[in-house]
C-alpha cells in the first residue's frame, strides 16, 4: 500500500517486516536496533522520524524487523499499532519500562504482562471494556524463554495500564499533588488484585492485536517501585538495559 500518515512509512521502506519492537521512547529506538546489531552482527538504519514516531529496520537471521516508537500513551500507541498492521505487520510487542507495585519486585526485574488492566481510554475505541486484553500465548512464551535465556529476573502477570502517568498511577508528585478520589486508594486495590505494575501503553497494544487477529505482547523494565518517588538515571538505565536484552533474544522464538 501507500505511505501511512503518521509513521511516514511505506511497504517498500519497511521491506516486508513482520515484527515490530515497540518502546515509547523514540530515542530508545536506536538502543534496540543496536542491541541487536551487536548480538546478530547484523546492519540497521533509521527509516524515518516524525513527531513521536521514529522507526529503525534491522534484521535477524533474514527476517526483517522493525522498532518504532509510539510516544506515551494509548492514543499515540493506537496509532503506531494501526498503521503497522495496515502495512502487513503481524507481530507487536512493547519493549518498555515500569514502576511495580508488589514489594518483591525490585529495580532492574522485568515484567512480562500477561494481561492488562484497561485503564486507559483508546483501547475503548477498538473493543467494549469487557473485551480482554491479553498477551499473545507465542510472545508470552518467547519473552520468558528470552529472560530465562539472558538470566533476567522476571514476573509474569497482570498489569495496570494507566491513561495517566499522575493520578491514574496514584502520584503525588504531580503539580497539585492531589488524587481523585476515584484514584485514592487504587494502589492498594491493585496489589491486593495480585497486579504486577503499572505503565501506559499495553492494554492498548493487547487490545488492538488480538481484535486484528495479531498478536501482541509486552516486557517492561522496572525503573521505580511504589513510594519511591523520582526515578534515577541509575535506575532507568537498569531496568531499560534488562527489558531490550531479554527482548532481543525472545525474538529467536518469534522469527
């Protein structure tokens, strides 16, 4: 087909890839695509970069890959999902970070979602809110089988998708450092719910995947947990280092 709009991508650039690694960060792009340059000895290269949205092409044992950003949130991530697909991309998986919200989940883990709390409101655009959003059973395999395979401690299990980085996560550190009551206490409820974490863009990606008959999956590093407060340059680099890792090396399951 055609260029999509938003991506500034067409068939011809993206060269019948398949998969696509999906950070939110657009600068994070290039650290996935290098990542795999090093393990695979193989070339990548920026394809394009608009607004949010910048895309890299690499390449494992001859099968093209993708890695295109899609900004915070589900209404950017929806985007980025969408035109991927319409450009005959199967495969989604979020590569990410996370602050968890379970005691025994520390700073550099990495939480595989199996499923998402639909906490945000694009997934609402593509499918009622009792739809589920749920991991695809291939990426959820192929994400274990990459942490067990770079000896990166992981969890499975559900996590809470926020529309929202400050109330919706129950923050305080926000400008008027004031919850809804709506929010007030939600915390609590989710960890007494058995949930892992919270971030923001996977109850979309899952959602939208398995609508399209995709698949879809998500693995987010742990940069912060619950009442920590800031997160640390430290910190981050930990938990995004141990995410892209266990990624790169789920994709040998996936090609």
């Amino acid at each position: 087909m055609g260029s999509v709009y938003h991506l500034d991508l067409d068939s011809k650039k993206i060269q019948g890839a398949k998969i696509a690694l999906l950070p939110g960060d657009p600068f994070r792009c290039q650290i996935i695509a290098e990542a795999i340059s090093d393990v695979y000895r193989t070339n990548n290269r920026k394809l394009a970069w608009k607004r949010e949205f910048c895309t890299y092409l690499t390449e494992i044992k001859g099968r093209k890959i993708l890695i295109t950003s899609t900004g915070i949130g589900g209404p950017s991530t929806s985007i980025a999902v969408d035109e991927l697909a319409q450009l005959g991309v199967g495969t989604f998986i979020r590569v990410g970070t996370t602050g968890a919200i379970q005691d025994y989940i520390n700073i550099g883990d990495v939480v595989i979602t199996s499923g998402s709390v639909r906490l945000d409101g694009a997934s609402t655009h593509y499918a009622p809110i009792e739809y589920p959003a749920v991991a695809h059973y291939e990426i959820l395999n192929a994400l274990i089988k990459g942490a067990k395979k770079t000896k990166v401690k992981y969890h499975v299990g559900i996590t809470a998708s926020s529309a929202t980085f400050y109330p919706g996560e129950e923050r305080s550190d926000s400008f008027k450092q004031y919850i809804l009551k709506r929010f007030q206490g939600a915390t609590k409820e989710w960890q007494n719910l058995n949930v892992l974490n919270y971030e923001m863009e996977s109850s979309t990606i899952l959602t939208l995947a398995a609508t399209m008959g995709l698949r879809g999956g998500c693995i987010t590093g742990v940069v912060n947990k619950v009442g920590m407060g800031k997160i640390t340059k430290k910190d981050l680099k930990s938990g995004e280092e141990n995410a892209v890792k266990a990624a790169v090396f789920a994709l040998e399951n996936l090609i």
